[in-house]
C-alpha cells in the first residue's frame, strides 16, 4: 500500500512495529458513508432526451471529475439514435457544469452505444471509446469508434473510426473505465475491455502502446459455445469493468450474462498487460451475487471496491462493498446506497496523494423509484466514516 506504510531504512527499528500496527489500522478504518448525493441526470425532463443511460465517470490528469451517459433521444431502448452527454466538475464533484453533447449520431436507427473512458496520464488526454450500430439493426457493419479531449475535457476531436485498425467486428467498451498500466508489465499501456456480439460473444480487450494512435486487438475470453446461439447457463462473459492491482496484473470483473455456475460475478486476470486471460485465471465470486447487469469497480490504495445491485433476481439495492484481501474475500457490513430500483455503476477515484483525494471514491449509477432508469445519480463517498 501507498498510504502510510512505507518504512524508511532510519526509522525501521523504533518504528517497525508500530508502524506495521498503523498499517492495519488503516485500512480497518475503512468505513465508508454517502458523503453527498446529487442527480446528474433526470430522464424525460432534459429537452432533446427520452432516457439517460450507461454512466460513466472518470478523473481527469487535472483532478477534475467528467460525468458521461448515452442520452437516448426517442425512447429508453438500446437501438436508436443518441448523445453523449457530459457534465464536469472542477472542485472534486460538488458542482457540476451544464450538460454538453460529446458526440451526436444524428438520427440513426442503429446509433451509438457507451463504451469506455480511458485516461492517459503520461500525456494527459481522455479518450473516450464508443461503438455505433453495435446491435446491428437496421445497419451494418458495427465500427469501434473513439474522440478524445486534450484540455480537460473542455472540447474534444472529431470521431475516429478504430475498425479501420482493429477490424471489423461488434465491440463495446465496458461500460466503465479502460485503464493505463501504472506498474509492469506494460506500463503506460491503454487496455480497453469491453464485449462483442458479432464473432460469437465475449470479453475483449483492445490496447494501445502509443496513448491512443494506433489499437490492437488483445486478450480474448470467449463464450461458449462460440459464435452460436446461447442457451440459459450457457458460459458467456458480457460487460466488464478491468482494474490494476498493486502488482500489475489486471483484474477483469464481468457480467455473467447466462448465469453460468452461478448467479454471481465471473473474474478472470491478466498477466501479461491484456494480451491474455487464461481460464487458469477464471473465478466465480459467489459474494458478489448479481442479477446480471454492468457492475463498478476499482482499486484504490490497496483497497478492492465493487458496487451493482445486490440481489441475484432483480436491479435493486444498489450497494458498495470492499476487499481488504485483493477480492479473495469482502468485508461482511456492505454499504447500502440505495434500497430501491438501481441498475449500471461505475466507479472513480482521485489519485494526487493529497489526505484530501485518499479519502473519498465517487460512484455514478442509474438510480429510480419505479425503474431504474429513471436518472442518474452522483455519489461522493467518505472512505473514512466522515473523520
Ligand atoms: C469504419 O471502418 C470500417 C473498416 O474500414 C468500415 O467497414 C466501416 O464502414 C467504417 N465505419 C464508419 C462509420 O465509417
Ligand atoms: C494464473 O494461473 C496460474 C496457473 O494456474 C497461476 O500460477 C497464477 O498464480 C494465476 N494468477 C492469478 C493472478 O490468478
Ligand atoms: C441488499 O444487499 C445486502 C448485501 O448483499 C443483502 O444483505 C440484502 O439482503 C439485500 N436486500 C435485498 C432486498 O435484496
Ligand atoms: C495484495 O496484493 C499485493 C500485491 O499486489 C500484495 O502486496 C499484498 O500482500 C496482497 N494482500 C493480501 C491481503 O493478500
């Protein structure tokens, strides 16, 4: 852990034990509580917009906040014409700009579908990756697609159509972050990870080694049976969210779509920077029970978070647990955030150092009263009971 644990050579003697006691303290304290709750988005109420769905959230170099959904112009489906919006927050989350439109797909029968956001820190842009005609009604063929911002998210590029590198075939980020190696294997790496449809379904992921010029496909975790029609407990992977450990392998948690084994998060690892997710490296975590849906999650100094609806039949209960033990096992007092319909999370943190940034994560997720889809709600959470 980065946080308080580091001994120095000096003052290893007199302070070994009480520092290692410090250590543990730490992360026992963790007590996570709703800091702050406000609603980003309210469907139907935005001109423009039927639906807000498939949040995503991301730092930026500068220590700002972006806030993106799709804004589903004429109905709450999946299909169908879209924005993306965005909001941004410069003072860590309590104030937040006016929704602008990243990206617009005119009025396309198949439109566009969220996707990642994926920061480089190196060179400081965030590139944010989508798919159009992913479902591939009324279109073909589905195109990876990716805009990118190099002030903070103030303005962004005209879309670039990474098919063209990649090849041809249906993939979706996500929904959630990418990620960019901080430690090796591959640091400074881009790992995108999402699922496809077209060649028969699957976890993903696409990786960049030149912040985002040029993509390549990488690790492959397939369902089974492959590219044939699925039946109920078929093994087929879906939308995922992929996480750095400490020691630099990437932890990939995933939608469970068939309920595979069981109704819980299926999570595989790679350790070799994404280019491979070997079933040697595959689990069910039967805590996190599910009702097969885009989960968040993230590491923070050491510390393992997962948010999604905690029940294995329906989206509700939307509720936040953490792993002291790098997700071998989970604390037993999970923080409940909302008890009533909650569907998508995703999850961020600010990582300058600063007492201030380590203590909070901030979660973004769909939140209603009826269905869950109804708006979309920040969450800024104290990790440290208030103190
Ligand atoms: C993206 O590139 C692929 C491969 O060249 C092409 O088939 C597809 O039509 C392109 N998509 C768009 C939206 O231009
Ligand atoms: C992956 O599997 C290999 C072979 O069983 C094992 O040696 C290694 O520790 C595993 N790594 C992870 C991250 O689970
Ligand atoms: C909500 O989640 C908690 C933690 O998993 C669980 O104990 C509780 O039974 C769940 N409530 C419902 C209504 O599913
Ligand atoms: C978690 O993994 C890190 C390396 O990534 C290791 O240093 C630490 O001891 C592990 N913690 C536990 C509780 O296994």
């Amino acid at each position: 852990m980065e946080t308080g644990c580091r001994l120095d050579a000096s003052s290893f003697l007199v302070l070994a034990a009480l520092s290692l006691s410090a250590c543990v303290t730490v992360s026992a304290q963790i007590k996570p509580l709703v800091y702050e709750e406000q609603l980003l988005w309210v469907s139907g109420a935005q001109a423009e917009v039927n639906t807000y769905r498939i949040p995503l959230i991301t730092f930026t170099p500068k220590g700002s906040l972006l806030a993106f959904a799709e804004g589903r112009k004429l109905s709450s489906g999946d299909v169908g014409a879209k924005f993306i919006a965005m909001r941004r927050s410069t003072d860590k989350g309590s104030t937040w700009s006016p929704t602008s439109f990243v990206v617009d797909d005119g009025l396309k029968p198949d439109g566009l579908n969220l996707g990642s956001v994926v920061v480089d820190e190196e060179v400081g842009s965030v590139i944010l990756i989508y798919s159009i005609c992913f479902h591939l009604y009324h279109c073909s063929p589905s195109s990876t697609m990716m805009v990118e911002s190099r002030d903070d998210g103030l303005s962004w590029s005209p879309p670039r159509n990474l098919s063209v590198q990649l090849g041809v075939k249906a993939f979706v980020g996500g929904p959630g972050f990418g990620i960019q190696k901080r430690y090796p294997p591959a640091k400074g790496r881009l790992v995108v990870c999402g699922h496809g449809t077209i060649e028969g379904d699957g976890v993903f992921c696409i990786l960049s080694d030149n912040h985002g010029k040029t993509w390549y496909n990488g690790a492959a975790l397939k369902s089974i049976p492959y590219n044939q029609q699925k039946k109920a407990q078929d093994f087929n992977p879906d939308e995922c969210q992929p996480i750095e450990m400490l020691d630099g392998t990437i932890v990939i948690n995933v939608r469970n779509q068939n309920n595979y084994h069981c109704r819980c998060r299926i999570v595989v690892s790679s350790k070799d920077g994404g280019l491979t997710l070997p079933v040697d490296n595959l689990t069910f975590d039967s805590s996190l029970v599910d009702p097969v849906v885009a989960a968040g999650a993230l590491q923070k100094d050491g510390v393992l978070y997962f948010t999604n609806p905690s029940s294995d039949q329906k989206r509700v209960n939307l509720t936040l647990r953490w792993s002291l033990t790098n997700g071998t096992s989970w604390v037993d007092n999970p923080l409940q955030i909302w008890p009533g319909p909650s569907g998508y999370s995703s999850m961020t943190s600010l990582d300058s150092g600063t007492a201030e940034d380590r203590k909070h994560i901030f979660i973004i997720y769909e939140k209603g009263e009826k269905d869950y889809y109804e708006t979309v709600s920040f969450v800024k959470i104290h990790l440290y009971g208030g103190k």
